[in-house]
C-alpha cells in the first residue's frame, strides 16, 4: 500500500480492492457496501509516511463508494498526534481516474515524527465515524547500495539495517518524464542479525518494463533511484496475502467502524549507485528525499 511526496508503495490499489470487495458482498451476507448500514462508514486506504512532505489517505463513504460523477463527501478528515494530542484537519482532493470513476484523497502537509502514533478519523455531520491508530517506525540508518556496473551477470544489492520489518523496496527507473517501478521486497533476504540484504537484477527489470510498453528504453543508472520503506513489526505481509481477503472487513482492515487499511512507513529514496569514502570502503550514498 510513497502504500502508502511519492505515492509507489503505493501501498493498495483503491479501485482493485474496492471492485473485489463489491463482487464478494454477495457472499457476506453482513456486509454490502451499497446499502445504508450502522456499522461501516468510511473506506480509508493509504499510509502515513514520516519521511514524505505530504501525507495522502483515499477516504470515501462506504455505501457510495464507487462514484460516476464528481460530487462532494459528508466527511470531516482529521489527524491526531497521540502522544501531544496535536490534531490538524485534512484537505479534500477529487480525483478523476479512467472508467469516469472519481475519488477522494485527503492530504496534509502537516510533519510527523518518527516512532510516534497517529489516530486518522473521518467523521459525518452525524457524528458517525470510522478512525485507525497508526504507529510510524523509529528512523533507519541509509541503505547501502552495492552497484555492480557494468556487470550484466551479478545481481546488484541493497542492504538495510536498524528497522524492525522492511514494508517495501523498489527500484524507480525514469524515462522522458515516465517513471516505472518495479518491486523488489519478494527479492528479500533476512540476515541473522536481524538486517535485510535485497537482490536486484536490473536487466530483467529493464526487459518487463520494455514488454510491457512494446519499446525499447535504456535507462543508464543515472535515472533509477532505490525507495526504502520501514514499519512497524506489525505491519501486514501484503507480498503473501491474496488480494480478495484484504478487502474484506474481516481480513487485515485496521480501521475501526469502517474498512480498508492505514499504515504506517518511514521511507527514504537513495540513487542507483555505490558510494566510497577515501578509504574506498562502501558508504551510504547521500538519499535523494
């Protein structure tokens, strides 16, 4: 679900869960989201990420969730430092997507810290309302990147250490304005000392993104960036849960008298390359976020 500045972990896909979700309403028979219903209000999908400048959250009613024309929402947004009790109101953005479908994502470009916890609450004029507590993860020394260029035969590698679990890894490859990421967390490898080691073949990268667009790119090291994104030890494996049960209300939602899910991530964006001090020894490269 930058889930889920930069949107790439980008971390649930709205409209993909939200279909799932209304095919199997049929088969729950104590949830449709089509029909007025006292227990759920709102959908609520993203992440709060304490490294981004701008915090964005999809939130709709849940009854009318899919909308076909532009209108208004009766919904109040706000988001909450709990350990402070600091609370800023969210903006209001529609969104227009293919299909004629549209969509509300709330932002703010209000700071948070590392390690602190967060309540997001969306509430109607009615006083009815859904809200998550999220709880962002401490800061993380910078990744170290071992760039093999101009190797085409070794796999390049990024090593992360200092988090307590690894929410996503990609790799970020940019063309003529475009960019294309491709993820890396299924090519993860967890060290007994508790840090990651994540393995990146760039050529195969390079040959998806190409047969994809049916072109031929060439996207030197120069335009890729690497994206790190930490959480907290209970943040969900969405690499190994199917898409249709994290729809569900009763599958991985964290958001109370509603559905959908909120995490919460530190990130930070380094370049595709290897650093050295003068010693020549390996270094973190200065992150580009």
């Amino acid at each position: 679900m930058k889930i889920f500045s930069s949107i790439y972990i980008r971390s649930i896909y709205f409209y993909c869960l939200l279909t799932c979700l209304l095919l199997l309403s049929g088969c729950n028979p104590s949830f449709d989201p089509l029909q007025e219903n006292d227990q759920y209000y709102f959908s609520m999908y993203g992440y709060l990420d304490a490294s981004a400048d701008t915090q964005w959250v999809r939130i709709m009613p849940v009854r009318d969730s899919l909308f076909y024309n532009p209108k208004e929402i009766d919904a109040t947004v706000t988001l909450q430092e709990l350990e402070s009790g600091e609370t800023v109101t969210l903006n209001d953005s529609l969104f227009h997507f293919s299909n004629n479908r549209y969509a509300h994502n709330f932002w703010t470009t209000h700071p948070l810290k590392p390690s602190g916890t967060y309540r997001l609450e969306a509430e109607r004029s009615d006083g009815a309302a859904s809200h998550v507590s999220v709880a962002l993860p401490a800061d993380f020394p910078i990744p170290i990147a071992y760039i093999w260029e101009p190797d085409d035969f070794t796999p390049d590698r990024i090593e992360v250490e200092g988090i307590e679990q690894l929410a996503d890894v990609q790799v970020i490859y940019r063309n003529q304005g475009r960019h294309f990421p491709i993820n890396h967390i299924e090519d993860t490898v967890i060290v007994p000392d508790g840090s990651y080691k994540v393995y990146i073949r760039p050529w195969e990268d390079i040959e998806t993104i190409n047969t994809d667009l049916g072109e031929q790119l060439e996207i030197p090291n120069e335009n890729r960036e690497i994206f790190v994104a930490a959480a907290t030890d209970d943040f969900p494996d969405f690499a190994t849960i199917d898409d249709i049960i994290s729809t569900l209300p009763e599958g991985i939602s964290n958001v109370e008298s509603g559905v959908g899910y909120v995490g919460g991530i530190l990130s930070k964006t380094i370049p595709y390359k290897s650093c050295f001090d003068d010693n020549l020894n390996r270094i973190p490269c200065s992150p580009t976020n």
